[in-house]
C-alpha cells in the first residue's frame, strides 16, 4: 500500500504586506513551523476516505467512497468542475448535504480538501482509491503565519505525488511540479478566499524568499531569492490584528491624509527593494562570506525591518502590545516588527551563527528575560527553510 509523508512551511512578511495593493513590493519568507501531511492507501474494503484534521476538530471523519464516486458521476460534473466558482458550490453543497462539518474551520478544511482533490484528479488523472490522510501543523492557526496556504499547499502536493505514484516512480518534486502545485493552491485560495493580492501560495511550495509586486492582473513580478536560512526569535503579541481592518484604515490614511500617507508608503517600498538587495548579496556570497561583512549585512537588516515597523505605526497599522515587544528588543540589542497583515506576533532577526557566540547567546538570553517580565514569550527558529517536500519522518503517523 503506498504511504508517505509531506510537508510544507508557514510564512511570514519581512516588508511591505500593508502596501501591496498599491502597487508596492512585499518581501516574504517562508517560515520553518510545517504543517505534515501523512498519507495511507486503504485497502478497497471498508471503502472509504478517511480524514483526520485535529487541528480543527475533526477526527476520523469516514466518508464512503461511494458517495464521493456519486459526487463526480454526475452527468455535469465535468462542465462544472471547468468554472471553478461554481464548482466551490457544489462542493459546499456536497459538504453541507451530506453534515461533515459543524464549524466555520471545519468547512473551510473540507472546501480545500474537496477542491484540491477532485480538480487536481481530472487535470493529473488521479483514481481516487480509499485513502487516510492526516494533517497536523505546528503554526497557530487565524494568527497570520500562513496556516491555511501551508495546508492547502500539503494537499495539493500530496494529491499529485499520488498521481505520479500511480504512474510509476516518484520522490521528489521537479520545478515543473511545483510549479503546479503551486498553481493548484492559488487557484483554490482565489476562488475559496477571494485572494486578489497573494504570495503566499509561492512562498509555501518553494520555501527560501520570495518578491512579489502587483501592478494589475496581468502585470505581476516575482523573484525566489534563495538566502540561507536564517535565526529568528517569533514572539506571541497576545493580539491578533484584523487583516481587512488594517486595510481599510490603510484606505482611511490615504484618503484623510493624501500626499503624507503615499509619501510613507514609497519610504515602505525603498525598505522593501533594500532589504531585497541586502538578501541577494547573502545569497551570492554563500557560504564563504566573512563572518564580519555577514553580521553587518544581519544589521543592516535589522535596521530596514525596524524603520518599515516604525512607519507602520505613523500609519496606525501597529498596537500597543507590537510596539511594547519592539521597545523591548531595542533595549536588548535587537529590532523587532509585526510579521505581516492580521498578524499576531512579531519577529526580531537574531545575528548569524548566534548560538557559536557566547555573546551573542548572551544577548538573547537576555531578551528572552526581558519579554517574560513583561509577560511575553518567543521561541527560537528559523526563516527562509525548504519549501514543500516530501518527508521520510513517520513519527507524527496515527492510523
């Protein structure tokens, strides 16, 4: 029976979220807390499809293969499945008919599951045999780390790895297959979450750091800059900040203070193409960069990062407990801004190799006894990680 196991990054904003509906660059990067998918080919008795999303609340959910095979046996299936909005309907109306979900996140999981599976059968020929599949993840989820790309992106990996399985040998994806897998999970976000200004889907499938402007629909640049993955300390603000609701106080700044406003948004997008700048230069140094020209260049960094959250806060897109943490670094040593719209905590860039240097350790020690007395907390990870991939650590299996 085949089995296997995949999984796929968060994300976080390094510049520019606020401002990439007006036409300016944003800089993300692909953030190592992975969702993992685990996949198990069922035998043909009992036939059924069996999902397990705990993150979600939804266990061992069993669903008769039969009922799906009715689902796509439908004389309009295939002129439906070619529009995809109405295709969503009638998966929402297969989902709701038949009580799989009680929650809102229940729904949006099983709208992704569904999407993915049965478009991705067509376009890559998939037999949809009974399977488990299991999906949990180590990202808080609605706190703006990209935890529904990041399952959407495991999905759409695993479905066509099956694919190719079926076909004969398979274990690693090639560009081309990324390529659309990641196709895949944009099309499902513009469709489910009426997504018009999204890189996510980029970011989760080939991981490292990725550029993004949008200029109109069909106008559009990116670039996967591939940096070393770097240290980070990601600490929980203990708010959550509404994405829609920056937006519009974005909108509200535009229109009350015109000229002032796109004066600090253009400062915005000098941050981001410098911080694009200083990332290539880390990049095409490599390994063999001097250890002192590197810590400069981390500064440098650090500094960009700490002037876009300075301007995000002229703009009133930061709060209270954002610019608390901040404050904090910047006592320690360190500087610190939000990780993107709707976001919930903040990211302070540590120096390379920080953990070989008793200094440095030093330094970090003390930031973290700093945040706790002010009753904050950060874990230690890194950014600019692999993107999706297939695993062989079985560990977080359950039949």
């Amino acid at each position: 029976m085949t089995s296997f196991q995949i999984s796929a990054p968060g994300r976080i904003i390094l510049c520019g979220e606020h401002t990439v509906m007006y036409g300016k660059q944003v800089v993300a990067a692909s953030l190592n807390l992975r969702t993992m998918l685990n996949f198990y080919e069922l035998p043909l008795e009992p036939g059924i499809v069996r999902i397990d999303f705990p993150d979600v609340g939804i266990n061992r959910l069993d669903i008769p293969l039969q009922m799906i095979t009715n689902f796509i046996s439908n004389e309009n299936y295939y002129l439906v499945l070619d529009d995809d909005i109405i295709f969503l309907r009638h998966v929402q109306y297969f989902i709701t008919l038949n009580g799989l979900w009680s929650t809102y996140e229940q729904r949006f999981s099983l709208q992704t599951f569904f999407f993915l599976l049965l478009v991705i059968a067509k376009n890559e020929e998939l037999v949809i045999k009974s399977f488990h599949v299991r999906l949990t993840t180590q990202l808080t989820i609605s706190a703006g780390l990209g935890s529904s790309t990041s399952f959407a992106t495991c999905l759409a990996a695993c479905f066509l790895h099956w694919s190719c399985l079926q076909k004969g040998d398979h274990s690693e994806f090639t560009s081309e297959e990324l390529i659309r897998i990641s196709t895949y999970v944009m099309s499902s976000e513009e469709v489910i979450q009426n997504y018009v200004f999204n890189q996510d889907h980029m970011v989760c499938t080939h991981g490292r750091v990725t550029t993004f402007q949008f200029r109109e629909p069909l106008n559009t640049q990116s670039e996967i800059i591939n940096t070393p993955e770097m240290y980070i300390m990601l600490v929980d603000a203990k708010i959550c900040l509404n994405k829609s609701q920056r937006m519009k106080q974005l909108a509200y700044m535009k229109c009350r203070y015109g000229n002032a406003a796109d004066v600090l948004l253009d400062k915005i997008d000098v941050i981001s193409q410098e911080i694009v700048t200083i990332l290539r230069i880390i990049r095409d140094q490599g390994t063999n960069m001097d250890l002192q020209l590197l810590e400069g260049l981390y500064e440098n960094l650090q500094t960009n990062l700490s002037l876009n959250q300075d301007f995000l806060l002229n703009l009133d897109l930061s709060h209270p407990n954002f610019d608390t943490i901040c404050l904090i670094a910047k006592t320690c040593g360190f500087k610190g801004k939000l990780t993107g719209d709707g976001s919930s905590k903040v990211i302070i860039l540590l120096p390379p190799n920080y953990h070989a240097s008793e200094e440095h350790r030093s330094k970090v020690n003390n930031l973290t006894r700093c945040l706790a007395e002010k009753g904050f907390s950060g874990e230690i990870i890194t950014i600019s990680c692999t993107g999706v991939r297939l695993d062989t650590d079985w560990r977080n299996f359950m039949d």
